[in-house]
C-alpha cells in the first residue's frame, strides 16, 4: 500500500487507481510520452495493462515518445499487441517485436539525436503529448514528482502532456530522491547559456514540476526495470581498454590532455561497459563523467575509490549492483547526478566541459565514416542514441568496436559504410582490439592507410588494401569502386561470410 512518504498530499490519494482503469484513458490515435531511458525509470503497469487490452480486442494505436528505448512492458508488449503507430527517438535492438514492426513498416520510426527531441517538443514541432506516464517513487505536497533512476525527457513531456499517470514503483529505492537535478531550458529568444561549469554542478530542482491538477490518476507498481544483461569482459575487449588507456596516457604526455583527464561519456552496451572496467584497473585517478547513461562500470570505479562524480540522465544497474546501492547508497548518492536528456547531451555543455566521447559503431569505413544503425543499410537494429550530440561537439571523439563481428566471418572495417550517422568530420580516434588510428588532421587517402593498418583485423587488411590502391588509379578525393563496395556487404548477406 502507499503511504504518506510517497504521496505528500492526503488528496492525491483520491486518485488512485487500477492499471487498467488509467490504461482506459489512453485512446487510439493518441501521442503518449513515457519517462525512463535505456531502459530504467519507464513506466511498466499502464503500458502492460493496455497491451492486454488490446491482445483481447481494443482498438488502440499510439504514438510512443521517450527519451531513449525503454523495457520490454513498452518495446515488446506494445509492439507485438500492434499497439504502436509511431516511436519516436529511440529504441534498442533487443527490443525484437518493435524492430520487426519498424523494418516491416507496420511502426512509422523517426530516429533523432536524443538532445533534440525535448526541445522539439517545447518548439510544437511534433504536435501535443496527449499523455505522459511517468514513473515516480513519490510525489510531493505540491504534486511535483519525484522520478526514478531514469530521467529522459520526462520533464519536458509533463510541461506538455494534457495529462499525466503517475505510477508509483514501490520496489525502486526511495534513497534516489535527491540524486535529480531538474532544468528546463525556455525558449529562444529568451533561451540563456546552461550554469554547469563541472560535471558536479547542481543548476536546477530535485523534482520534476507538474502540479495536482494535471494529474489525472496514481498507479502503484512494484515491477522492477528490466535492465540489460552486460557480458562480462573478454579478451578483445580488454585489449580495446588497453589501446584507449595507451592512447590517453599518449595525449597526456604529449599535452593535448590534461594529467587529470577531461570528464568521459560512454555509450550503452557491453563493450563500453568493458572500456570502462579496463579504467578500473589503469594507473588514472580522479575519473569524471559527464555522460547520457551510466552503467556498472560507474559503481565498480566508485568502489575502486577512482570516480569523483558521474553526471547522467540515468543508470542502469544491474540487480547485483542495484543490491550495493540499497545496501550504501550514501556511498553512491553524492557522487551521482541524475538530469534531463537535453541537459546531459547538451552541444553547449559537452564542448565546455570537453568531454572524451566513447562510443560503439556497427561498422566504420576505410575514410572515417560510422555507422551506428543500419544492418547492410537498410534494416534498422537501432537509432543513433545520443552518441551524435557527443562526438560531433567533444574535446575528443573516439569510436571503439571489435575489428570483426559473426565469428571473424565480417569484418567490421570496410570500404565504404552501409549507412552513415556520424561522418568523417566528427570522429577523431578508432580504436579497436588490433590498434589505435589517429585520423586527426589526415587527407581521405591517409586516412585509409591508416585505420586499415591500425585498426583492421589481419584476416581483411590485404583485401582492404587493394581495394584502396585500385581504387586510387580510378581517382578522386575519396576514391571508391562503389559496386565493389556495396559487393562487401551484398557478400556477406548471401554468404554468410566476407571471406
């Protein structure tokens, strides 16, 4: 049952209602924003109450906004009960049934730089949010919310929702309140610059705004998030920590960085993850973040004694290390800040604080272009996240990834990207098991020579090579033999292999 710590306010408790029962609300056709972010603090009961309703023959088809992917109550259950009209910024490729609903299109995609969408939204581009749902795990006297372990874009959709749900999760720890730090940007022309000078600095309220009057219903849940399994790290992966530790020692002496380092983002997945731990266990002191998302890693450099404070939109622990959490969250709290999306990915901010940007790619071609998205460029594994907002406006931009995928039977350097979402201009370092490739300041044609003897895996360089060399009789400042490059991966696609 709720108590009074939870809702502050004796008339919120007239609001209570069932999952299904606020689940009605929600009409076809309608744009419901959900808080959370890849994928912890999402709503969970209204979602999987309406999916049920809809298995047993509603007609309901929405709009779904958030921040970033969010669990499976949402991807999945929605998505597979043909719930979803349209998904906007992001999603994860372990989300199978909104994948296959995208790729088929039977799901409208629209895929955006996470810094862009609140602002957007407060610009009226998009239309109104009918409904925000938003999980909490308390809602003050005044009905302001106090959010979860996620923050996304729940401010802004509640500043525009004609509505909101508010599910109360009673199993996330109520130690979190206090961790947020809540900024809405107004609008040009009265838009000023955004106060963070360090990655610590607090510059706005520890609550989301909202009020009692647009709370239309309260939801007690006690589903926890269902976070991402992290592989542990491997060899590969562990001789990428290295490279990047090797590297950053390399700028250092050569004083292009600081000796205590710049704040550090870190994109989602298991190899980030793994870079991360190699952190753990090299000679640097003193770590910063100042990051999107903030995975294990973070609380295992906490407990190493090695990170000062790691600015986020949202953590996603692991059950293991949400059970440190519980267990000491003083140990943690001060040295976590929790924001808005538009905040933590901010273009203004990130290049003020000059962030060392790390993130993953599916694949990057021999000139320097990344692709973060597209399978053999056309089916979508998922959207670009916030690793554009990063690397374009970084101190330092660097892509790190395995040198082959499948079993060493695809190469993940080839000569020219299925797809693109971050170009030539915005990447300064790949690194990958096989090496580090500086490409700062390189010609295309430098460039090649470079990330394929530096980064390429030793099975693909030769091929690689003869490529770049037929090419350049061919001419031409970035010199392709485009049917031979779209053969690499039209190969593999019947195949199985680039071998």
């Amino acid at each position: 049952m709720l108590d009074s710590d939870q809702l502050r306010s004796k008339k919120l408790f007239e609001k209570v209602r069932s999952a299904d029962e606020a689940a009605l609300t929600i009409l076809d056709g309608m744009t419901v924003g959900v808080s959370g972010f890849t994928p912890s603090g999402y709503p969970k009961a209204v979602t999987k109450a309406l999916a049920a309703q809809v298995r047993n023959g509603r007609k309901c088809k929405v709009n779904i906004w958030s921040g970033a992917s969010v669990g499976p109550e949402i991807e999945e259950e929605l998505a597979a009960a043909g719930a979803v009209a349209r998904r906007v910024p992001y999603y994860a490729a372990s989300n199978k049934s909104m994948r296959t609903g995208i790729n088929n299109g039977s799901i409208f995609y629209t895929d955006l730089h996470l810094s862009h969408l609140a602002q957007q939204i407060d610009y009226g581009f998009y239309g109104p949010v009918d409904v925000a749902i938003v999980e909490a795990i308390a809602i003050t006297e005044e009905g302001n919310l106090i959010l979860s372990c996620g923050v996304g874009n729940a401010p802004m959709l509640v500043k525009h929702a004609k509505s909101v749900i508010v599910e109360l999760n009673t199993v996330q720890p109520r130690e979190l309140e206090g961790m947020h730090d809540i900024f809405i940007l107004d609008r040009p022309p009265q838009r000023s610059h955004i106060p963070i000078y360090r990655p610590s600095d607090r510059v706005g309220k520890p609550y989301v705004e909202c009020g009692h009057d647009k709370i239309t219903y309260i939801v007690e849940s006690d589903i926890p998030d269902k976070t991402r399994f992290l592989e542990p790290p491997d060899e590969t992966s562990e001789k990428i920590a290295q490279n990047l530790i090797d590297f950053l020692k390399h700028e250092i002496k050569a004083g292009r960085l600081p000796q205590g380092l710049l704040p550090f983002q870190s994109g989602v997945g298991s190899i980030a993850n793994a870079v991360f731990q190699g952190l753990k266990n090299s000679d640097f002191e003193s770590i910063v973040m100042y990051s999107e998302i903030l995975q294990d890693a973070v609380f295992d450099l906490i407990d190493a004694g090695k990170l000062e404070m790691a600015s986020g939109s949202a953590f996603t622990p692991s059950v293991s290390v949400l059970g440190r959490f519980r267990a000491n969250p003083a140990k943690y709290k001060d040295r976590l800040i929790l924001r808005p999306l538009d905040i933590s990915n901010n273009p203004e901010v990130i290049r003020r604080l000059g962030c060392i940007a790390i993130n993953t790619p599916l694949e990057i071609d021999i000139y320097g272009h990344a692709n973060s998205t597209h399978v053999m460029g056309t089916n979508m594994m998922n959207g670009i996240g916030g690793s554009g907002d990063f690397m374009r406006n970084s101190y330092l931009s660097i892509f790190t990834t395995e040198s082959t995928a499948k079993d060493n039977n695809i190469s993940r350097i080839v000569p020219m990207c299925s797809h693109v979402d971050s170009t030539e201009h915005d990447i300064h370092v790949f690194i990958t098991e096989c090496g580090v490739a500086d490409i700062r300041g390189l010609a295309p044609r430098e460039r090649a020579r470079v990330i394929i003897n530096n980064c390429a895996h030793p099975d693909y360089r030769d091929k690689l090579f003869d490529y770049v060399e037929r090419a350049e009789k061919k001419g031409g400042h970035s010199p392709h033999l485009i049917e031979e490059a779209l053969s690499w991966h039209v190969k593999f696609l019947n195949t199985g292999s680039m071998k």
